[in-house]
C-alpha cells in the first residue's frame, strides 16, 4: 500500500479577504420551511427560511433585496444595494438556557451541540482537510471574536474544561483554554479522532465538540447581534468572506479563475467535498473550501466493478469494510450495510479517494445513511 502524508499544515500569508455581493443570490432552502415568498422585499440579515430540526439554525438574506423565483430547491434574491438590515438581538444579555438558544437560532446558529451540559468541551482547531487552512486563518487572525463565542459556549455547555486541539508546531491560544497538540495529518483532524486522541475513548458522552468555524460564528453573533450572513472560504493558497448565495460563477469570475466544460468544481476539500452540478450553485453555511479540478488530471470516478484489492479497507481508519458497505448501499441492501459498520463511518473520504477502481465509495455510504434516516424518519411519523 503506498502510504501518502496527508499534511494539514498550511502556509498563510494573507488575511481574510471580501468578496463583494453579486446582483443576485441563490439560496439552497430544500427540506427547508421558508418564511418568505415570491415577490417579497427582504431586508439584510431577514431570515427566509427555518431549520426544521429541533435545534437548526435559521436561514438569512444576505444582502437586501426582492425574491425573485422559488421552488423547491432554491429561492432566488436579486440584491438592490441598498444597506438596508434587520436590528441587532443583544444575545448575551439573556439568560443561559432556553431562550439564549432560541435566540442564537434565530440568527442562523444550530445550537444542537449547545443545547445540553458536558464536562469536557474540545475546540477542533486543526484545518479540516489538505489544502484547507481556514482554521488556522481564524485562530490567527480573530482571536476576540472566538473568545466571544467561547463565552456563550461556556455559558450554554458549562463545561469544567475546555481543550484546544491544535496542529503541533501551532502556538495560538484562548484565554482559559488547554492546549492540546496532534499531528498535522489528515484524517486526524476529524471530531471523531480529535476526541479519541484527547481523551483516549471513542464517543465519550462527557465530551463535545466544536469547529473554529462555528464557534468564529457563534462569536460574530455574540459581538454583532446580526445574523449568520456569510462563510470564510479557502480558495487557492488564501481564505475569503463570501456572502452566503453567492453562485459558484461570481466567486470565479471575480478571482479570475476559470472551470472549462468538463472540469470539475468542488465544495469542500478533496476527500469529503461534492462536485457541484451547476456554477449557478449559490454556497451555503458550512461550505469552506472550493476548487476546481481539470477534467484530464484524475480518472473520473465510475461506477465500476471493486476488484478486491482491499485499498480501501487498509486505508480506513473506522476499521470497517467500505467495499462491502458500499456494494450493500449500491444495490440498496441498507441494513446489511448497517450490519457491517455504516454507522463506524465517519466520512473521511479516504476510502474513495484511494480506491484502486475509483469507485465513489463515500457517496454510497451517504446514500445509505441518507435512505435509513428517511425511512426511519417515515416510520415514526407514521407510528411504526
Ligand atoms: S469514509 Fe471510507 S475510509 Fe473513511 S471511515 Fe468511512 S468507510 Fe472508512
Ligand atoms: S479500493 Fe476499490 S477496488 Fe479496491 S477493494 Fe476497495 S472498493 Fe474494491
């Protein structure tokens, strides 16, 4: 097996830079409830849809405007320029509990991890993936901002230690915080493996987690008072703000990139992200990373036939069978996927991104994750 470093480490030279609003916004909204309809004017930071999950954050107009096309996928907003914006929501004069929950909802937080006391809280602050250095962006540039956000996770989690897991060789801090150090290298950076290394148990129920990115979020909202309207994205070697609906064409007209008929343009990094079918895609909380590939520099990824060659399986650090889970997912046998170990996965994308056959392993394992939580979603609703 050809053991490849996956380094995490990055090479920052640059701060955060604006990428300015374009004429019109395209908002992902399926499986969302929208709050907002055809024709409507909304203002800044006006939320147009809710999560329906009992602790999903609220979806928010990134810039003012008229909503000029809805369906079941996307909602549409031409911007009108004007600074026009909702009032701030002075969170962090609220009582812990409850009603601060609600309220970092209503600003586009999703307060699951919030929502409920633990001993340990760790902060994951090594870059998610290679090539991804937004993590090391905010630890270095916005210290005051995550020690906002520190304090309502604080208040909310009322953990008795909080742990920075940071790359070796890093020397960021938070005021009150244990530093941790793990070894730069992919996948050792996912919650899972973070968690495990720090505490040496698997899922330890006294133990949370959160990203620098959402707790940079959690943070703005503490200090502004405003919504959620944007991500920080890495793009090239630098990291960018860009207005949550922004479509994938005005990020790479206005850094003058180029994505040819054929290429393939990703949201997210190089194991776990998704090709995005059209470049009028608009980019939506969670997205920090984006590039593009050229159509000739890998294989494509085929449905071919596994050839047994057991990569895949050497490489997968949950000790599971992708090759066998994702034939179950292929030909739709889910428990039996379950049954060998779907739930072990944490996605780290190792599997498909070494697999002899190029076989797209990890989109199996999430549609068959995908299909069990939906019907068993349709069971309980239907009393089952
Ligand atoms: S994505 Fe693949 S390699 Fe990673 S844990 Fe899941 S099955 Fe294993
Ligand atoms: S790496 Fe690909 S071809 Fe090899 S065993 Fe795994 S699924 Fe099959």
């Amino acid at each position: 097996m050809l053991k490849i470093h996956y380094s995490l480490e990055s090479d920052l030279q640059n701060g955060i830079t604006d990428i300015a609003a374009p004429e019109a916004l395209s908002i992902q909204v399926r499986n969302l409830v929208l709050k907002t309809a055809k024709r409507k004017k909304v203002v800044r930071g006006e939320v147009i849809a809710e999560h329906p999950a009992k602790f999903g954050g609220a979806h928010h107009a990134a810039c003012a405007g008229t909503v000029s096309d809805v369906d079941y996928h996307h909602l549409a907003i031409k911007c009108s320029g004007e600074e026009e914006g909702v009032e701030p929501v002075d969170v962090k004069s609220l009582a812990p509990g409850l009603e601060m929950l609600r309220a970092l909802q209503g600003l586009g937080i999703d307060c699951a991890v919030l929502s409920s006391p633990a001993d340990i809280l760790v902060i994951n602050g090594l870059n998610p993936e290679p090539g991804i250095s937004v993590v090391e962006q905010l630890l270095k540039d916005e210290r005051e901002t995550l020690e906002a956000g520190l304090e309502l996770a604080r208040k909310l989690i009322r953990p008795e230690k909080v742990i920075l897991a940071e790359a070796k060789g890093d020397t960021f801090s938070l005021a009150g915080v244990e530093n941790r150090y793990i070894k730069p290298k992919y996948p050792n950076s996912l919650d899972a493996l973070v968690v495990r290394k720090i505490t040496g148990k698997e899922f330890p129920s006294d133990t949370k987690v959160m990203s620098v990115m959402d707790l940079y979020d959690l943070g703005r909202v503490a200090m502004t008072g405003l919504p959620v309207t944007d991500t920080v994205m890495t793009i090239g070697d630098r990291n960018y703000r860009v207005p949550l609906g922004t479509p994938i064409r005005h990020i790479l007209s206005t850094l003058g990139m180029e994505a040819k008929s054929g290429d393939t343009v990703v949201l997210g990094g190089s194991f776990r992200g998704e090709a995005v079918y059209s470049l009028d895609e608009g980019v939506k909380k969670g997205d920090h990373a984006l590039f593009a590939i050229g159509s000739h520099v890998f294989p494509a990824v085929q449905d071919a036939t596994c050839i047994n060659c057991g990569e895949c399986v050497l490489n997968c650090p949950g000790r599971i069978m992708p090759n066998l889970i994702s034939r179950y997912a292929e030909y739709e046998m889910f428990e039996m996927a379950e049954k060998y170990g779907l739930n072990s996965c944490f996605e780290c994308g190792l599997c498909a991104f070494s697999c002899t056959a190029r076989r797209p392993l990890l989109q199996y394992i999430r549609f068959a994750k995908a299909q069990l939580k939906a019907s068993r979603q349709s069971e309980q609703s239907q009393g089952l």
